[in-house]
C-alpha cells in the first residue's frame, strides 16, 4: 500500500505558505492591545515593570515604552524615537478618527499641558470615546476611556 502522507504534507505546507502569506497585517495590531490588557495594572517601578519595558520606570515618562512593547510583541517595528510620545505621530500610516481599530496607536493630548503628549494603543471604540491600555497612567499600564475630542492623530 502507498502512502500518500508525503504527497498530502505538500499540499498543506503549499497551503500554509499562501495562508501566511495572505494575511492582512493590520490583524497584528489586536496583538498589540492583547499585549497591553495582559500587563493591566503593572505598577511603575517594579522589577517586571523596568525589564519589559527596558527603563526605569519610576524615573523616566514610560507611555513610548509602552507602546513600544505592545507593537514589538504584535511583530512590527516601533517608532524610531518610540520613548517621546511625539514620534508616533509619524509612524505607520495616518487612520481617521472614524476608522479607529483594536490595535492602533493612539497620540492624544496629555491632561498637564497643551503642548503634552501621550500615546497609548486602542483596545475598542463606543460612540465618541476610545479605550486605550497604555503606560505611565496613574503609574501603572492602564486601560481607559478617552474621548476622541484629545486624539491628535491615530496611527497604524
């Protein structure tokens, strides 16, 4: 009798190669909120803190950092300058407000002063409100609702 695993295994790695292939690679966005929500609640200064972030968290703004994290963990590169919240107006492509995704990176303005930043990484959207899981909020990684009124720009 003749086996037809050598012939079958063809047939699913030419299909797994057209699978990955194929796949649209604004999906690894949503790795990039799942990878935030996992870290929910991790308090600045912490040991596990300043490893996955790869900074002092307690001396240093982290919400770049965070990002940073979040989009190396969904396989895409981060902003060049990914520590200043201002360098991810420019990364990726430009999305408007009305199209946010789970997984976009998100540039809004900080509560402290006109010219602040903060970047955090979109989880889901209802009406005029984005929830956002970022760092450096209330000295943790914190998932919250903004409105999108503080959006400076949405990024993917």
């Amino acid at each position: 009798m003749k086996s037809i695993f050598p012939a079958a295994l063809a047939v699913i790695g030419a299909c797994a190669l057209f699978t990955f292939s194929t796949i649209d690679q604004s999906h690894a966005g949503a790795g990039a909120a799942r990878a935030l929500e996992r870290l929910e609640g991790l308090k600045e200064g912490t040991r596990r803190a300043n490893r996955l972030m790869g900074v002092n968290t307690r001396r240093v703004p982290w919400c770049g950092h965070a990002v940073k994290y979040a989009v190396q963990k969904a396989g895409k590169k981060p902003a060049k300058h990914y520590a200043a919240a201002r360098s991810w107006e420019s990364w990726g492509r430009r999305v408007s407000k009305s199209s946010i995704r789970r997984g976009d990176v998100i540039v809004f303005r900080s509560g402290y002063s006109r010219s602040g930043r903060h970047v955090a990484v979109a989880t889901a959207v209802k009406g005029n409100k984005v929830k956002v899981c970022g760092g450096n909020t209330r000295d943790r990684v914190h998932c919250g609702w903004r409105p999108k009124s503080r959006i400076i720009t949405v990024r993917r």
